[in-house]
C-alpha cells in the first residue's frame, strides 16, 4: 500500500498563507516494493490545499489532508516530472486522492477536494508550466 516514509516538517512564511518544508519529505506511490518515491525537497514552498478562503472554516488548507496536499503540490509544480517518472494531470489528482485515502480522510471530503482539483485545477497547472517554461 502507498505510504508517507517521512514526517512533514514545515515553518509558516511570514506572508501567512505560505510554508517552507524543512526536512525531505517523502510519499511513495503503490505498494511497499515500489520504487516510485515522490521527494518534497528541502525549500519548497506550499500553501497545503489551494482552498478559497471563504471555504476555510469547513475545509481549511492545512485539514487531515495536509500531507497529501504538499504532495500534490510538488506534482504540480513540476509538472507531474519527478525524477525518471513522468504523470499526467490526472495521474497526479490521482495520486492526491491515493494519499488522502493513505490519510484516512473521510470518504466525502476526499471525493470533494478530488473533484474540486478536477474541476478547477487547470489554471494551476497551466500557470505552474508557465512558471517553468
């Protein structure tokens, strides 16, 4: 089964909405004997979940989901290119919903922030490209 090999360890930005990661932090995708290792080096910045403020007090950035959402983040800001594997857009929602699951997020809320993603996750990923191109 997928799983978190290590602790998330972060330090709140001083612009309030943002965190620094300070310890590698590492997912693996499918069973124990899988190679594929998502890596959140040292230095990224995420905001958790890129949920629209007015949401917050019933989904806030920073919910049980917290993790998988650092994780999905790095997918994004990379364009899905992790070391020598390579995910779609779908591919890395995918995995947001693998890792929540991972997390024991309750069924509803991650069939909502899935979907959400699905939805409106376009423009992030659009602008993320655009970032590295």
């Amino acid at each position: 089964m997928s799983s978190f090999l290590t602790p998330l360890i972060v330090t709140p930005l001083d612009n309030g909405n943002d965190w620094r990661v300070e310890e590698p932090f590492e997912y693996r995708i499918g069973d124990e004997t899988s190679s594929e290792v998502i890596i959140v080096p040292i230095g990224f910045v995420t905001d958790f979940a890129s949920i629209p403020q007015i949401f917050w007090n019933i989904l806030p950035p920073w919910g049980t989901y917290g993790k998988a959402a650092v994780i999905h983040d790095m997918l994004y800001k990379s364009q899905g290119i992790i070391g020598k594997y390579s995910y779609t857009r779908k591919q890395c929602d995918q995995i947001l919903l693998e890792a929540m699951t991972v997390l024991n997020v309750p069924k509803f809320t991650r069939w909502l922030i899935y979907n959400a993603v699905r939805w409106f996750g376009g423009a992030a990923w659009k602008t993320d490209a655009k970032k590295i191109a």
